[in-house]
C-alpha cells in the first residue's frame, strides 16, 4: 500500500468497517468530516479506513502528478479512456485492506467498501469482483470505468451486495450520464441498485450524507443479527 491509511473508530471494538475512497487529486483526509455527520449515534461500532491514493502522472492534467487511483488518458462526457492497469492495482490495494480487516477480527461480511468520483470507480471494480461475501457498497458521484472487465470478473458471491449510488444531477466532472450508465450495466446484470440524485455539483451533501447513514445503519442492523 502505498501509504498507512487514515484510521478512525466510532466505538472501542468496531463490529464493523468502512474502507473509503478518495477522489482524484485529493487524500485520505478528505471524507474524514462526514463521520459526524452520518448520524451514527448508537449505531454499531464503525472502523472507517481512508486510504490514500498515490501519486502518479495524471494524462488528461497535462501529466501533472497527484494523487491518483489510476490514470484518466481522455475525459469526455459520456466515457472515459483509462489506464487499466492503473485500475487494478487500485482493486490489488483494496483487496490488501481487507485482508487486513479479516485479519484484525472483522469479518468480510461486516466490511463496506465506499468511494467519491474516481474511488468510487475503484470501489465498484473491488467490490462486485470480491471472492467472498462482503456487507455492502457506496458509488458515490462515480462510473465504470472498464465494463468490460466489471462484467467478465464479477464474483457470484457478491452478486446480491446492497449497493447505494448517488449522483449529483449537475455534475460537470463526472456527468450524471457517466453515473447512470453505471446503473444500467448492473441493472442489466441483475444487482439491486439503490439509487439517489441531489441537486447539486461534484460533490457531497448533508441530505446524501444522513442518507448514507440512514443505510448503513440499516445494512448492519441486518447483519448482526
């Protein structure tokens, strides 16, 4: 991994895990004040891991680097042309942290994977493409990158994990064409999508953010019982 990730805990012993990604060109640090916002309060315990991306030439920047999850070669409206090697070394960081989550004592049936525009693509790859059962998805703002691959590597074990996706319908980085694409390739597939849109750009807000919790706490309710 390329660096230790960001590590907060709502309860001693969390019961459960949240790895969050980042979007392009920002940090670990960047979902770090939704916590609160989540109204989690009395809810199970929560280890949320914030990963930091590397750094790496980004093409559609003019090769600047920052932090990256892979390189984005062309943006367009509706697609977008990858680095896919990129992608999966990306997925390759994740399946790491959750092994490290299992091995710390949460299983992966009690382990969420959650991602922004960029980190939401990787979330959704690592994900539905995970071998064993995991507690649910958050695809927030975000695409899929590689269909193709997304479609041919998807594990049946993960093929009824609860998955939240949002949108912002005036977003003008990741078009909201981009985000219901993504919906429509799984749709296809048979996953149950709860899907959501908010006025609003690239980004979060508070409506979104208390629903995620509203569903997160819903999806572990279920599964500690």
């Amino acid at each position: 991994m390329p660096s230790q990730p960001i590590e907060i805990e709502t309860t001693a012993a969390p019961r459960f895990a949240v790895i969050w990604l980042h979007g392009l060109g920002a940090d670990g640090s960047d979902f770090v004040p939704i916590i609160d916002e989540l109204g989690l309060s009395g809810a199970e315990g929560i280890r949320f891991i914030f990963p930091h991306a590397p750094y790496r030439a980004v093409t559609c920047n003019g090769g600047y680097e920052m932090r990256a999850w892979y390189d984005i070669i062309s943006l367009e409206p509706t697609n977008r042309e990858i680095d896919v090697a990129g992608l999966l070394e990306s997925r390759a960081t994740v399946r790491q942290l959750i092994a490290r989550e299992v091995e710390r004592g949460i299983p992966a049936k009690r382990i969420f994977l959650a991602g922004f525009s960029q980190g939401g693509a990787v979330a959704y790859l690592s994900a539905l493409t995970h071998d064993t059962r995991l507690a649910g998805l958050i695809a927030l703002s975000t695409y899929i990158p590689a269909p193709e691959l997304q479609i041919e590597e998807a594990s049946s074990a993960n093929r009824q994990l609860p998955i939240y996706a949002a949108h912002g319908i005036h977003d003008d980085v990741v078009s909201l064409e981009l985000g219901k694409k993504a919906k429509a390739l799984l749709d296809s597939s048979g996953y149950q999508i709860t899907w959501e849109t908010y006025p609003m750009p690239h980004s979060v807000c508070l409506e979104e953010i208390q629903a995620i919790g509203a569903w997160l706490q819903a999806q572990m309710r279920a599964k500690a019982q």
